[in-house]
C-alpha cells in the first residue's frame, strides 16, 4: 500500500509540476528559440515602445498581401482595444499568382481567413508558424480528394506555397506568435489577401487579373469585405462560411 501511495503521490506531483510549465518555458527549451530570444528580445522591447504597445504584446493579428510582398504583424492589449500596428515584414519569395489555393501542387499561397494551429521551432526553413489551411471554406472549394496543406509562415527565403521571411525575420514573428500564446491567445488570425485594396495600383492589378480569369472577381470581391472591415474598425469581424463556402462578416 505504502508503495502505491508513493507512486500516486509522484505522479500527483509530477502532473502538477508539468502544468505549471508555460508554453514559453518549454519554447525556450529549443536551441533555435532560445538564441532568438537572447538576440531579439531586447530589439522587440525596443519596437513596441516605438509603436505604443507592450512587450509582450498580448494580442496579435497577421495579415499579408500577395501582390505587395508584405506581411503586417498588429498588436493590442486586450479585446476592448484596437490594434495598432506592429511592423511590416517584406516577404522575400514567392510561388503562384493572385488567386486562392485550389489543389495539392498548384504552388499557390492560399487566400482567405485562418489562424496558427503550429508552432515548429525545429523546422527545416529555420522556424515556421503553421496555418489551419484548408478551413471550412477551402474545404468546400478545392480539390475534395487533394486539397493541399502544410502552408507556414517560415525563414529560409525560399517557397513553394509558403509565405517565406528570413531567418532574423521569423525569429521576430515567432517570439511574437509565442509569447501572445503564452499569455492567453490561443487563437492567433492571419489573413491573406491577393494585395491592399485601398490602393490605386494594388486595386488596378486586381481588375486586370480578374479581366484575364473572370471567375477570380466574386472570390477577390467577397475577401475585401474582410479587409474593409478591419480598415474601418480596426477590430476583427466575427467570420462565418456557408454553404456555397463564401464569408461572412459581423
């Protein structure tokens, strides 16, 4: 009996001492993330004070723009606020054309509404965030059989679907996505849009493309609604998908 009463008593023991380990602590535990924070930390302190936020900044958003290369990282302190932006990141490679990831092997980088569902700090692109693509949306739309996955946001500088930074780049990115999930958000957006659609050139390009390949028009139309929503308020829509796999925005 003693020797059960022991045994319980460890794995009581040893249960709670795992679940006092933050997502951070065991972050840290990874060579590639411990050097960035060691390297970054005080550089990312240094930014936030800049943009008027807090490190570390509880919240975060992410969205990039296919035609301009650019990926936003965007920041508050609680739901109540609303987001300020961070830093705007070059990304430095791309794959594809304007337009939404269809199927397994088409190169594209998907277009619409996700959220990171990985974080892999021993990834071969140095780090990489993971991407919930397909969603509900995709699902609906693409390939039934080969849709296509495994998108990140990720070092290295090179893609076949991805969204590449450099390696001093996703450092940043990584440290940020960690330390907003350490603190609570376990739900971190990142949305994709063909390019800014408050831009004259941007919004050119976008009626040339959709000149060229027509049935591009009500997806790229449908999307704006999402980027014309946060513009305005500087908030989150609430989004939804129906049936036919469209958004939808409250």
């Amino acid at each position: 009996m003693r020797s059960i009463y022991l045994l319980l008593t460890f794995l009581i023991l040893y249960g709670y001492t795992q679940a006092q380990t933050s997502f951070i602590e065991v972050q840290r535990n990874y060579i590639r993330v411990a050097d960035a924070m060691r390297h970054k930390q005080d550089t990312l302190m240094k930014q936030c004070e800049a943009a008027g936020l807090k490190w570390p900044i509880k919240q975060i958003y992410i969205r990039s723009f296919k035609y301009e290369r650019a990926l936003e990282v965007w920041g508050r302190e609680s739901s109540t606020e609303d987001f300020k932006l961070f830093k705007t990141y070059k990304v430095c490679a791309i794959a594809g054309s304007l337009g939404p990831k269809r199927m397994e092997g088409d190169f594209q980088i998907p277009e619409g509404f996700y959220y990171i569902n990985m974080f892999n700090p021993n990834s071969t692109y140095h780090l990489s965030l993971g991407l919930n693509y397909p969603n509900a949306s995709d699902r609906i739309l693409s390939d039934s059989l080969h849709p296509g996955g495994e998108i990140f946001i990720h070092g290295n500088c090179m893609t076949v679907g991805c969204i590449p930074i450099t390696n001093n780049q996703i450092e940043e990115v990584y440290l940020l996505a960690a330390y907003a999930k350490n603190l609570g958000q376990d739900f971190i957006p990142v949305h994709i849009f063909p390019a800014q659609y408050n831009h004259k050139k941007s919004t050119d390009y976008l009626v040339r493309t959709t000149k060229e390949n027509p049935a591009l028009e009500p997806f790229f139309s449908n999307l704006q609604k999402g980027y014309t929503y946060f513009e305005e308020h500087k908030k989150l829509p609430i989004i939804t998908i129906d049936k036919k796999g469209a958004y939808g925005f409250n």
